[in-house]
C-alpha cells in the first residue's frame, strides 16, 4: 500500500487502534463502489474468509464518520450506509433506489443556502442532510417491468482480490 493510500485508509479518529480486523473494514469500505450498510459490509468480509464482528465494523464506521472520512445516507428503512468520502469533502449523491448505484451531484446551491440560513438565523454550526433518491438507466426498465433489480459485480470479489494482493490473511469463515 502506497504512503497516500495508507494515509487515506487509515483511522484518524485519536486513540483508535489498527488492527487487523479494523484494517480489513476499512480496505473493504474503500473497495465497494456503493454505499453499504455495516452488516452487508460485514457479510462481504466473511464471504471472503474474513472474521470480523460486527461491533468492530460499527466503531471502525463510526471512528471514520467522526473523523469525517465516510459519507452516510439513510436507506428506505432508516438504515445507515457507509461510503469512503472522495478527498475534496463533503458530497451530495443520487442513489438508484433500484441497485443502489450513486453519483455525485453538484448541490453547491444547497451548500450555499445553508450558509445563508446561518447567517439569517445566527444560528451556528449548522449542518444538514440531503437525501436524492431515483432509479438510474439501467434499472429503469425493469423497474418499470417489476423485474429483479440490476446487480454490480460482486464487491465482495473485489474485496478478496484486494486483501490477496496487500497480503492479509483470511480466515475460514465460520456460519
């Protein structure tokens, strides 16, 4: 692993520990093209061969979140799903309700009206939370249809390609 991207995987959160375990969340967090939850990223670890519990990947995703390295979004249900945050900051995404796919969207218009209700309010600190759901291109005819959403490649392919190159060690995953 280069120095920038041990610096950009790494827990900055002070007094977190690196363990093997929170190293392999983190790898896999940066791996995955979408949002995932913690348990979906957990599953993807042991599908891998992988132990890690699950508290671990709840503290490795807050530790991140509090150090402002994950973007997070709620689902349908009010579940909470994790994406390593691009260098540059905070970003707004469009997510396909459909397959989950997401893309930025410019929302420097609603970065701007915050700023500007913090001023007209005297509040401070404001922080805020915009959610854009949709279903994208390839989901939309079926969809439409009532088919099966669209599916990406497997992250969890992805992971163990990833884990077998930087040398981390997989365990038999046990049910």
């Amino acid at each position: 692993m280069s120095g920038a991207e041990t610096e950009r995987t790494g827990i900055v959160e002070p007094g977190a520990r690196r363990t093997r375990q929170r190293t392999a969340v983190l790898h896999a967090l940066v791996d995955c093209r979408g949002f995932i939850s913690a348990q979906a990223l957990r599953a993807l670890l042991a599908e891998v061969g992988i132990s890690v519990g699950l508290s671990t990947v709840y503290r490795t995703l807050r530790d991140l979140e509090r150090a402002g390295r994950v973007d997070v979004v709620r689902d349908e249900v009010g579940g909470r799903l994790y994406r390593e945050r691009p260098e540059g900051g905070h970003r707004h995404y469009l997510i396909c309700r459909c397959c989950g796919r997401s893309r930025v969207v410019d929302a420097d218009v609603v970065e701007e009206w915050a700023d500007r209700l913090s001023e007209h309010t005297g509040f401070t600190g404001v922080e805020h939370t915009l959610e854009l759901t949709g279903v994208c291109a390839g989901c939309g005819p079926s969809a439409e249809q009532g088919e099966a959403p669209c599916r990406q490649g497997s992250p969890a392919r992805q992971i163990s390609a990833r884990h077998r190159a930087e040398g981390i060690r997989t365990t038999t995953a046990r049910p």
